[in-house]
C-alpha cells in the first residue's frame, strides 16, 4: 500500500492516541528497515527498546514460526515448555526465585504493585500499602503504573487517580527519608529515568535507597521495563549498581518483537500470590516465551560486552558532534541534550526525512538501537544526524 493511502486508512480507523513519524514501515532486517516507497532506514529505535535482535532475526524468527506451528496459545490453567523454560532461564540468570508472566511492561509493573501490597499485608496487616516513585520516572498508563508515574503531565484527564503513591526527586536522600513513613511498602525505581530524560540514578543515591529498604523492611522494586534484557550492557541494569532487588520488572526487549512482560520475585516474595490473587490470559504464551528463549540465549558475556563497547563509542561520537550539548545514559541507552535551543521532536522528524529513525525523551534525542546493530551502521546513522544538526 502507498504511504498516503495507509495513512488516510489508518487516520479513519486507528484512534489518534499517538504522534506518529511520517514513515511507514514495511519490512526490515537487523538494524535497517525500508518504508513503503523502498527507502533505506537506520533504527536508532529498536521499536522502542523492544527489537534487540533487530528487525526479524532469523534464528528468532524460526523459533517463532516453529512454535506457532505447534502451540500458540493453551492458557495458564495448562503447563507449557516455552513458559516453564524461559521462566528456568531468568531464575538462574538473577538469582531471583519466581517469575510472573503478562504482556508489556505495564502489567509487568501492576503485577509488582500488587505483590508488594500483598507481601506488606500478609505480614503486617491493612493500612501499610504506600509505595514512593522517584519524580520524572515513568511507569505505564493502567491506572496504577499512571499513578506511579512521577510527570504532573501524566496526572490530568482520568481523576481519581489511585491512592497510596508519593514522590520525591532523584538524588534527594533526605527527602526520600522523611517520605518513607511507617505506611510504605515499596519503593519503586528506575536505574535511568527513560522517558524522564536519559538520566541515571548515581549510585551514592541508590545506595542510600537500598540501605533504607533493609532499614525499614520496605520492598525495593527496580522496573528494568527499558533498561533491562541487555540494554546497558548487563543482562539488568542493577546489576551496575550492585543492588539486590526483592521485585524486578521487564519486558519491551524480552520478546524481541512480541508481547511479553515479567516480573522477578525474590524468596521474600515466592509465595505471595496465591491461585486466584493475581492472573493473565495471555501470559507466559509460548510464542512469545519462544522469542524470549532465543534473546536470553543470545546474550552472553561477549555480546553484552559489545553492547557496552557500542555504547561508549556512540556516546563518544555524540560528545564530538557539532550541536550536541551533553550526553548521558549507560551502554546503548543514550541521551543527548542540544544546543541553541534546538528542539528534539523537529530534529528527530528531520532525521527520518533523511533515513535515520530516532526517539526523544522530554527535550533530548534518545538512542536505543537494536543491540545487534554493526558498527558501520552505527557510523551512517551518526552521520545522518551529523547532517541535520548542520
């Protein structure tokens, strides 16, 4: 189908609940994808965090087809393999004991919520369900993971929002003390705040956070919905800081390009949830484990050390550019503010015009390109950039 025609099919029947590229995507194959008109494209983007492997890996893609030829679908009241194994891998990967399976990060991170609510009640009773999230982090949009949420900006249109959630800055020790009252249970982070702007936690601040869940018995629950699945060069971002999480929450790169979210559960928390305390239809679906078996495979020490060397040249590369301002991030999840008041949104729209593929976070252009992506690709997407920043 033509672009224009896609769009005009689209615009009357899709709802306008996003701000879209002036781009359609055909077909892809590692980092570069071509549009309806056969145009080449670098992706900067990997959909989001979510194409690790890239577009249509061929070993993710047979173990995909082969698995929807077999089951695609039996429900959680059945064992499966795919779902038992996936959920094996992950265990001994972290450390972590149980896993729950849904389909995006946002259940993902609902699932967390409810579990540290559940864990807070069984032990201590009602009325000790306060759960802190750091201002400018960003959690989901269900109703819980909007509450959550630390952006006024998120905060509008769909009163009452949930109660039992406070927030207090990044890298603010003291405020962070005074809100941990007798009520919280949880505390909840992000190792960098993604869509709040590419920043890192540092780690003297999460550090003081840790110390402060043993202190007070407060769950620590990390939400690697972005960071996670390799993205920073360790299989977990926390992993950088040393931490120890009771909850941790993934998705986006686990399926590699299918629908999956997760949430990692210390032994404090094995056996919170009860038959009937919590659930998905969807979740654990063996194709989607299918893919998450073939992404976990493939990040071993070697590839997640490439990561990190991608990362540091790319981040170098930014630093050197004309026009950039500063950058910030860990491994291949990049942040460049800009000079002379240059806005992100229109350098990004210019960027796909020329046939590179970019994402922004708050006032800065985001990078979070496929892992796999080669080195010379690097360099031309650089390059395109480099152009428009002229």
């Amino acid at each position: 189908m033509e672009h224009e025609a896609l769009k005009k099919k689209d615009n009357e029947s899709v709802m306008r609940s996003y701000a879209r590229y002036d781009v359609s995507i055909i077909e892809g194959k590692g980092a570069v994808c071509y549009d309806s008109s056969g145009k080449r494209h670098i992706d900067f983007t990997a959909g989001i965090g979510v194409n690790a492997l890239g577009f249509c890996d061929p070993k993710w893609s047979a173990a995909v087809a082969a698995q929807a030829s077999r089951l695609q679908h039996a429900s959680n009241l059945f064992y499966t393999e795919p779902c038992a194994t996936l959920a094996g891998r992950l265990t001994e990967r972290t450390g972590l004991a149980k896993v729950f399976f849904a389909n995006s990060g946002a259940e993902a991170n609902e699932c967390a919520i409810k579990a540290a609510r559940k864990h807070s009640f069984d032990k201590y009773g009602g009325g000790r369900h306060g759960i802190i999230t750091l201002e400018n982090s960003f959690h989901g949009r269900t109703m819980a993971t909007i509450t959550a949420t630390g952006q006024d900006s998120f905060h509008k249109y769909f009163n009452p929002f949930l109660d039992g959630f406070s927030y207090v800055p990044a890298e603010d020790a003291g405020r962070l003390r005074e809100a941990a009252t007798e009520e919280v249970c949880a505390i909840m982070i992000e190792p960098i705040l993604g869509e709040g702007g590419v920043i890192p936690l540092s780690r003297e601040f999460v550090g003081e956070i840790e110390s402060l869940c043993c202190e007070r018995d407060i769950l620590l629950i990390v939400d690697e919905v972005q960071t996670g699945v390799g993205r920073t060069g360790r299989f977990f971002a926390y992993e950088h800081y040393g931490l120890s999480p009771d909850i941790v929450t993934a998705a986006k790169a686990l399926g590699g390009g299918l629908p999956i979210g997760a949430a990692l559960f210390g032994e404090k928390l094995a056996s919170v949830f009860a038959p009937g305390d919590h659930g998905s239809t969807f979740g654990g679906n063996p194709v989607s484990c299918a893919g998450g078996l073939v992404v976990t495979e493939r990040l071993d020490d070697a590839f997640l050390g490439e990561v990190r060397d991608k990362g540091d040249y790319m981040a170098e590369k930014l630093r050197r550019m004309k026009g950039v301002k500063e950058v910030s991030g860990l491994g291949m999840m990049l942040g460049a503010s800009l000079e002379g008041g240059a806005g992100a949104k229109d350098v990004a729209a210019e960027c796909a015009r020329n046939g590179l593929l970019m994402l922004t976070a708050k006032d800065k252009l985001r990078f979070l390109p496929p892992l796999v992506i080669s080195w010379e690709e690097i360099d031309e997407g650089l390059a395109v950039l480099a152009s428009v920043l002229v």
